[in-house]
C-alpha cells in the first residue's frame, strides 16, 4: 500500500515540467526510444537517493543546508551550458557503432546529472513522508524500503511515458515543429529554467 501510494505520488509531482523531462524527450526525438529510456533510468535513480535521506528526517536537513544551497547554485550554470548546447548543436543522428557503449553511458550520466542538481526532492520527499507517517507506520525496513522503491519507480514511470509517447509521436511532433529546431526549443527551455532558478535564489 506505501509503495502504490508513494508511486502514485512520485508520478504526479514529476508533471512538471523539468529537466530530466526536457532531457528524455530531446533524446527520444533526436535519437530513439532506448536512448530516452536510459535517460529516465538516470534520472529516476536520485529520486531514490533523496527518499532516503529523507527518512533521516529534518536533523539531516537542518545539518546539510549548505549542500542544498550549493546545488541551488550550481544548478544555474549547467542549465545555462546545456541550454547553449542544444542551441549550437546539429540534429544529426549518431550510428557510429564503435561508439555505442559511450553514447549509452553518456546518456545514462545525463538523466542522473540532471536529476541530482534537483535538491527539491529532499524538502518534497520529507514533507511527503511526514504526511504518510500520519496514516501510515513506516519504522519497519520492508516499509523503508517500499517508501524508497514507491519514489524511484514512479518517477520513472512517468518518464518512461514521456519517451514512449515522443517515439510514438515523433513525426507528429517534428511535423508540428518544422519550422523550428528541436534542439534549440529545448535550449531555451534550459535556459528558462536557468533564469527561473537565478530568480528562486536571488529573491
């Protein structure tokens, strides 16, 4: 029951437009379904991390407030350079075979990058976990672990979705968008985000 519950919750909050949801679509479209594939799996991996420490509860939280601080920092310029990325960089397709192997872990390392520099989690997964242990005991590790396994596997689900509805509509998409380049789309949605984060640390 934890483990529907928080899955379900996990697949809600990730609606929201993202970068690992930007990230999985790029690459569906750019490159194929297995590829934005890999990028969900990395991504949905700090949902994991971040649910657990959670679990630690606030004492953690109230102890590590630079950490959180730092990423919302850092977060800023990798939205920047992977915006001027898509911006500058040619749609083509990559089939060079000898390099397959790095392409996978490129794309791996990407959803996982992208998913770590989102330090929301933490607050999100602890509020989240504070509001369930009204209704719910979780103390016992089978329940730890089911909390754990609900976040990481809804979040992917909802990623996997993501990729699959973008190869399963990827000449539609392109069709709607041929006048523009995906690539620089998505650019400036990282950039977007990139100022919109400046604005959440500044003010």
């Amino acid at each position: 029951m934890i483990f529907l519950l928080v899955a379900l919750i996990s697949f809600a909050g990730s609606l929201q437009i993202g970068a690992v949801n930007l990230a999985v679509v790029q690459t569906t479209l750019n490159r194929n379904l297995s590829a934005g594939i890999l990028v969900a799996i990395g991504g949905s991996i700090p949902e994991f991390i971040y649910s657990f420490l959670a679990l630690k509860g606030l004492f953690f939280l109230q102890n590590n407030q630079l950490i959180i601080n730092v990423l919302n920092w850092l977060i800023i310029p990798v939205f920047l350079l992977m915006g001027l990325m898509n911006l500058f960089q040619n749609e083509t397709k990559i089939v060079d075979t000898n390099k397959a192997s790095v392409i996978k872990n490129i794309d791996f390392i990407k959803g996982l990058s992208l998913g770590m520099l989102n330090p929301q989690l933490l607050p999100f997964w602890f509020f989240i976990l504070v509001y369930l242990s009204k209704y719910f005991v979780i103390n016992s590790l089978s329940e730890k672990y089911a909390f754990i396994l609900g976040t990481g596997i809804g979040a992917f689900a909802l990623l996997f979705l993501f990729a699959y509805l973008s190869h399963y509509y990827n000449e539609r998409i392109k069709k709607l968008l041929r006048c523009y380049s995906v690539n620089r789309i998505m650019g400036y949605f990282f950039i977007s985000l990139a100022v919109i984060q400046a604005i959440k640390v500044f003010v």
